[in-house]
C-alpha cells in the first residue's frame, strides 16, 4: 500500500510539473491542499487517529510483553519496563519518542 500510495504521488508530481501550466496548477493544488489541512473536521479526524493509534500501540505493547515475557533480550525487556513505569508521563522513552 505504502508503494502504490508513493508511486501515484510521484505521478501526479510528474503530471503537475511536466505541464505547460505546472506552476498554476501547482498553486491550485497547494492552496486546496491548505485549505483541506486547515479545515477544522480534517484537523479532528487526524488528532483523532493520532490518539487512537498511541492507545492501540499501548495496549499492543502490554499484551505482547505479558505474552512474550521473559523470552526476550534483556536490553528489550528493560526498554519496556521503562516503558511501562513511566506512562502516559510525556517524558521521552528509550526509543527517542515522547510520550503524550
């Protein structure tokens, strides 16, 4: 999915910027893109699926590791016990992301 999304971005990048009106073009597109991006429903929907992926990613995080256990490296055991103590703190974890 990630590929098709990608190839059909660059084509479409390849169809603006090889027209004879590219550059117009290219402006109505990026003044549509901010008007979507700046439109309070889309802002909802994105914090929205932010938040629903952070709680999803927790909860994977803690059924996995009751699971999985003591049968992982320590170096991967102790990152998720520190995980598990700090929370929802929005402190930064082991693996470089904050936690909000």
């Amino acid at each position: 999915m990630r590929y098709r999304l990608t190839f059909i971005a660059g084509l479409a990048l390849g169809y603006v910027l090889g027209t004879r009106a590219g550059r117009e073009r290219y402006e109505q597109l990026k003044k549509s893109a901010r008007q979507v991006a700046q439109n309070p429903a889309v802002r909802n929907a994105a914090e929205s699926a932010v938040h629903n992926g952070r709680d999803f990613a927790g909860k994977a995080l803690h059924t996995v590791s009751d699971k999985v256990g003591d049968r992982m490296p320590g170096s991967v055991t102790e990152r998720v016990r520190s995980l598990r103590e700090r929370g929802q703190s929005g402190e930064a974890d082991d693996w470089g992301t904050t936690n909000t």
